[in-house]
C-alpha cells in the first residue's frame, strides 16, 4: 500500500546530495530531522530511554516519512513526524514535534510553537538570538559566551537519531 507516488512528485532528485544516503550516514530525517531531536531534548532536560520509529521510502533510498515515538528518562513523551515532499524545484521538510509531559504540552511546527496547560493553548513568542551562529562560535572561543551546542548535548541526539533509524529497520522498540 504505501504513500501514493503522487503525492512527491516525479522524484527525480539526481545528484541532490541530501538523497545520498552513503554522503552523510542517514536520510533526510538524520539531515533535518536531528534538529528536531536536539529541540525536544533540550526543551525536555532529559535523556531518551527508548523509541519506536516507522520510516516508509518511495523512488529513493532516503526516507520520505518518519514517524518517532520517545520516551524520556523524566517520564516526558516525544512525538516527531517529518514528511519530504517536493515543491518547485527542489524538496521540502514539513515536520512536526509534540513534547508532552505531566504538565502540559509543548507542539511546534515549523515557525511557529504552542504551550498548552490547563486547558489552555497560548503561542510561545520566540526569541531568536541577534548573532550569527559563527558570531556564537568565536564568543565561545574566546571565553565572552556559553558554549550552545555542548558535546554532550550532541551525544544524545546522535543516540536517539541512531536508534530511530535501528527501530524502523528492525521494527521493534529500541532501548538506548
């Protein structure tokens, strides 16, 4: 059964090198997807424990639809989905991360994040940071800001990205 060719296009990404699964180790959910890993686990504080996944592939060997379930060692409940599609010339990520624990719920998707507690729903007001990421970079190096992206931090998203991957493959929960 499947999702229906149709609805990605005609597929034809040749040399697209997000659809090189061999140049980077994973699909498009360990491209972009990561980033959605990192959010939930830095909005959570916590560790993940386990995951079960479902990926499904059309014409190419790259994920078209990722579907993760996490539990995180603080009780919290992750929900990722994200969906390749292609619009225009090129391919697109819609994704979507539902973060929920024993007093409320966080969902973002895309540019736009939601906290629901209490029977009520209020839009959060993101804050970017005025800096570039490079400007982050040096200030950390040279001792005037916090490191953003801590090597542990990183560990934990490669330990479920890796895990999410194993349990659709293997089609089990995994245990990390």
């Amino acid at each position: 059964m499947g999702i229906p060719p149709g609805i990605f296009g005609d597929g034809n990404l040749d040399g697209y090198w997000r659809k090189e699964r061999s140049d980077k180790g994973g699909g498009i959910f360990f491209d972009t997807g990561s980033h959605f890993v990192d959010l939930a686990l830095w909005l959570a504080g916590a560790d993940p424990e386990s995951t079960a996944a479902f990926m499904e592939t059309t014409e190419s060997s790259t994920e078209k639809y990722t579907s993760v379930q996490a539990k995180l060692s603080n009780g919290a409940h992750v929900s990722i989905q994200s969906n390749e599609t292609l619009q225009g010339t090129g391919p697109a990520m819609a994704m979507d991360l539902t973060l929920i624990g024993d007093s409320g719920i966080i969902h973002c998707n895309g540019d736009e994040a939601w906290i629901s507690k209490g029977g009520q729903r209020e839009k959060i007001d993101v804050q970017l940071p005025d800096f570039s990421a490079m400007e982050a970079f040096i200030a950390t190096i040279k001792g005037e800001a916090p490191n953003l992206s801590p090597g542990p931090d990183a560990i934990r998203v490669v330990s479920l990205t890796e895990a999410v991957y194993r349990s659709a493959g293997e089609n089990r929960i995994v245990k990390i």
